[in-house]
C-alpha cells in the first residue's frame, strides 16, 4: 500500500484536458436506460429549466481525477462546452459539445465517466421534476426534507435493501500531505479487507485514498466490485470533481442534504485530516449526535491520521471542547497512525449499529431515526450579510452553536472554492465573521494553522487569500 509516487499535493503531471475537445453523442447509463417518453420528456424539460447547474456539474464530472480546486478556472476554460438532453426513438440522448478531450480514449468516452455523465442527469432533473414541485416533499418541513433525501437517494440506486451495514463514511481535505494521503490508503485498504464499503464527497486527497486502497482490500478478499460511493451537490463539485474510482454518485440540491445523506447512509464515519470542509462536516456531525434524541443511538466516529497529524487532531478537538463542551469527547476517538485500529473500531461499531437496527426493526440502509434539527436542515446561502450576522456565542444552545459554527465554515468554503461565493468575495471583499472573543480567538488560530499547513486549497501559482475576516 506503500504508493510512493503519489501524492496528493504533488501527483506529477495529469492528462492535459484542455489539448483537445470533443463533440459527441452518448446515450446514457444506469437508471436512465430505461424510460418512458413522458419520463424522457420531463427530463428534457427539466435540463432546459437548469441548464446552468447541469452544465457546470457535467463539466465537473468530464474532468473526472483531473487535479485542481479552481472551479472558475475551469469553467473559463470550457466556456465553450455545452450539454443537450434530447429524446429520441431509443429514448435519451446527450449532445456534447466541445467536451474535455481526457473524458475519451481514442475517441470514445471512458465508460465509468459516461455513468457519472448520466448521474449528473438523472439527480439534477429529478430533483427539478419529481421532488421541487411535488407538495408531498414540504423542503421547510423538516420530515419533508428528509424525505425528499430518501428519494434522491433511492432514485439514484444508492439503498440496497437486502445488504448487512457494512458502509464507512470517510471525510477529509482535498488538500492533504502525502504522508497523509498515504495514510487514508492504508485505513482504505484495511476496512476492504473487513469487507467494509467506501462513501466519501468523491474529490481527491482523503476522499480518494480510501476508495483507493479498498480497492485492493475487496480485491485480495475477491469481493469485487466493492461499492464505492461518492456524494456531492452542484456548488462544490466543479472545485471537486469526482476521482476515477468512484462507482455510484449521487447529486444533493444542496451541501445541508448532502450532509444529511452522508449521516443517515452511513454506519460508521472515520475523519481524516483536513480545511474548512472536514470542520464543518465534524461540528454537523457533533450537533446532530448530541441532540438529546439521539445520544443513545450507535454511530462509531474516528478521527485519525498518521503520527505527523497529531497536532493536527489535538487543535481540532481543543476547538470542539471550547465551543460544545468536554461532553462532546464521548462521541469520538482519536485514533493516530493505527489503520488496523481504526478498521477494527469500525467493525466492532457497526455490529452495534446493526444490533440496534434490529432491535428498533430500523433499516439497514438509510438511518430514520436520527432526528436532525431544523437548523442543521434549512440551506444557509453565504452572503456577507448572511454571515456577518451569524451569532456565534456560548449563550447560545449548544446545537444551534454547533449550527452557527457549521454556517461559517460553510461560508469559507463557498468564499474558497464555490464559483458564486469566489465571486462575492471578489467584488465585495472578505466575509465578516463575529462572535465572542473567546470562540472568535480559537477559530482565529485554527484558521490560520489550516492556511499555514496548505490545507484550505490545493497549492497553486498564487497563495492563499484569506476569504474571511475575524472582527470579534
């Protein structure tokens, strides 16, 4: 497991994908191969009604494991490409024009980036036809929120109603070392040979060195093909595409259903090393598990890296324990630069998420009885308004401080690596955040070990400016 010649920074030269274009014409895969007219006729519909977010997110997934975070660079560069969705006697078909040239070997398109291509379709239309206008799916109803999770999942083919839980959720940076991007390998390849399936947000670094080294776990167990879950939402996946080795991908409107996804798929959860992204995602995890109706409910959490990684993990959970308090401890371990460890942690939790499900006669596949909080629901855009207004202080409950505190790592994100939040800052200056001094201090200090480990983007010809200001 020991790959050497990889890195996550440094991964040596990539396919040049803007040496060529293609226009072409697909016919797509999966669960768009099968199709009524009316169905193909509302998706054709449908693309023209979102013809941006469906251009972008193609985009996105035609550059699949093509290194970067620079989503307006990208979509600068393919200014020119277009998608059309289009019915036809053999039911749908996708015009390509002027496509990146990496997406095709010898002039046909890799097969596993033309299902990607087709999830694309099928989860942006679908949410635009089936879910945005039905009044059964009520999105300021929390229930209805969660429904409508359950159906873009089910859609998409994710929930297998006849598995045993054996999924890991795996987050972490785009934007690691390669001791650590190593490190995820070797987790990865662990949890395959324990017969442990893969779910990351499907970019590169720690979302891409699990499934790698699964890959060679399900192998030597012969459990192939092993799953290989990626799920994302239309604002992070251009800076984000997905890696080659994701084999199911999933599309949520929005990163609060992407999350609430993650949560309710999983049935266990191991934390890498990372920016902005991995906080947010650990202090929606914190905020959700420590809401009194669901403290007793099993959902093993890891957070771990190599030995280089330690302090790392030591700042993190200083942060926690100032913003949720010492009870927050009891939902995690800290486990350094121990993969076995950390596999078998995960096997032994997910017996206990399994027993339990049986027990409450709960499914195995989707997590109903989590209950996730409005706060954690309800989509937040980042505006500077917006966030210069977030309250961030200990008076505060403690899930709509984890809440709050999700928001704004949120917004770094977007002010990151989002093509509207890069904007926003570019033309308005740096978001505003406020709060106590206490907790203003420490989210100062934290920010600025992320941005002196190079963890907020991937390095590049120009360093990193801040998107965010602490005013206190």
């Amino acid at each position: 497991m020991n790959d050497h010649h990889e890195s996550a920074r440094n991964p040596g030269p990539a396919p040049d994908c803007s040496a060529e274009k293609v226009s072409t014409r697909i016919y797509p895969s999966g669960s768009l191969t099968l199709l009524s007219r009316e169905e193909v006729a509302r998706l054709s519909r449908a693309s023209d009604e979102v013809g941006g977010i469906l251009r972008q997110c193609a985009l996105a997934v035609l550059n699949s494991g093509q290194q970067g975070d620079d989503a307006e660079g990208m979509l600068q560069t393919y200014a020119d490409f277009d998608i059309q969705v289009h019915q036809v006697n053999r039911g749908m078909r996708l015009d390509l024009k002027n496509a990146p040239g990496c997406a095709f070997v010898d002039g046909q398109m890799i097969e596993g980036i033309r299902e990607l291509v087709s999830a694309v379709v099928r989860d942006i239309a679908y949410f635009h036809t089936e879910i945005h206008p039905n009044p059964y799916f009520d999105l300021d109803d929390p229930e209805g929120i969660t429904n409508s999770v359950f159906e873009i999942l089910r859609n998409a083919r994710l929930l297998e109603a006849g598995s045993e839980p054996n999924l890991i959720v795996c987050w972490g940076g785009h934007s690691i070392s390669g001791d650590e991007y190593d490190y995820t390998k070797e987790v990865g390849y662990q949890l395959g040979l324990r017969g442990l399936d893969i779910c990351t947000g499907c970019g590169p670094g720690a979302m891409k060195g699990p499934m790698k080294g699964a890959t060679i776990g399900h192998a030597k167990q012969r459990t192939l093909p092993g799953r290989y879950l990626g799920v994302s939402e239309p604002g992070i996946i251009a800076a984000e595409s997905p890696n080659p080795i994701v084999n199911q991908l999933v599309i949520l409107p929005d990163i609060e259903k992407r999350l609430e996804a993650f949560v309710r798929l999983a049935h266990g959860i191991v934390i890498f090393p990372g920016g902005v992204g991995t906080a947010e995602e650990i202090l929606y995890l914190l905020g959700v598990l420590m809401h009194p109706d669901n403290q007793d409910l099993p959902l093993p959490l890891v957070f771990t890296g190599p030995p280089s990684a330690r302090q790392y993990f030591e700042e993190i959970d200083r942060f926690i324990v100032l913003a949720l308090g010492e009870e927050a401890r009891r939902y995690y371990r800290i486990i350094i630069g121990d993969p076995v460890g950390v596999a078998r942690q995960m096997v032994d939790g997910v017996a206990a998420v399994r027993d339990q499900r049986v027990a409450c006669n709960d499914a195995f596949y989707f997590n109903w009885q989590l209950n996730i909080h409005p706060f954690f629901q309800q989509p937040f855009e980042p505006t500077h308004e917006a966030m210069a207004a977030l309250p961030v202080s200990h008076d505060l409950p403690r899930h709509e401080m984890a809440a709050n505190l999700r928001r704004v790592f949120s917004g770094i994100v977007s002010g990151n690596v989002k093509p509207q939040g890069v904007k926003a800052v570019r033309e308005h200056g740096p978001f505003e955040i406020r709060g106590d001094a206490e907790i203003m201090g420490a989210l100062d200090r934290l920010l600025s070990r992320f941005v002196d480990q190079q963890r907020m983007k991937l390095p590049g010809s120009k360093p990193y400016e801040p998107c965010y200001r602490i005013a206190g």
